[in-house]
C-alpha cells in the first residue's frame, strides 16, 4: 500500500480531485500554505496500490493547469509506503 501526497495550487484541487474520484481512487483534502509567496495550497492524501501510481500520477499531471512562472512547480507528490492501513 501507498500514500500518495500530493500538493497543488488552490486553483488546480477541483479538476484534479474530480478525475481522481472518477478513477476510483479515494482523495483526501487538506487545506496547506507554503511556498515563497505563502500562497493557498492543497495537499490531496491519496491511498493506493502500487500498480496504480503511475496511474494517479497521470490523473494529477493532466488536470492541473500549467504554471505562469517556468519555474514554478505544477504539483508535488511525494509517494510514500504505508506500514498498515485500517478503516475504522
């Protein structure tokens, strides 16, 4: 099992958390700040099988929207393993 973490601007969570549902993954949301202009973020919890990462990490890349700086990162996902994993 994998927890994918991934963080998007505020403007880019609605589309991105849409095409995940509809790929059957199940999404959490978070409201985050950081960046250098403090800006609102998102950060998406997302846990998944290995298989489907690339899976997810497509969804994200095609549905957030591309950057008014080169230098600015459309999202950042960190993908990481999960010990144990229950629903209680």
């Amino acid at each position: 099992m994998k927890l994918m973490m991934a963080i998007l601007r505020k403007k880019d969570c609605e589309p991105v958390i849409s095409a995940l549902v509809e790929g059957d993954f199940r999404v959490t949301r978070v409201a985050s700040t950081g960046g250098f202009l403090r800006q609102g973020n998102v950060t998406l919890l997302i846990g998944t099988d290995e298989g489907n990462i690339e899976s997810a990490l497509e969804i994200i890349r095609t549905n957030v929207a591309d950057s008014d700086s080169l230098e600015q990162a459309r999202a950042t996902v960190f993908v990481l393993d999960v010990a144990q994993f229950k629903q209680l």
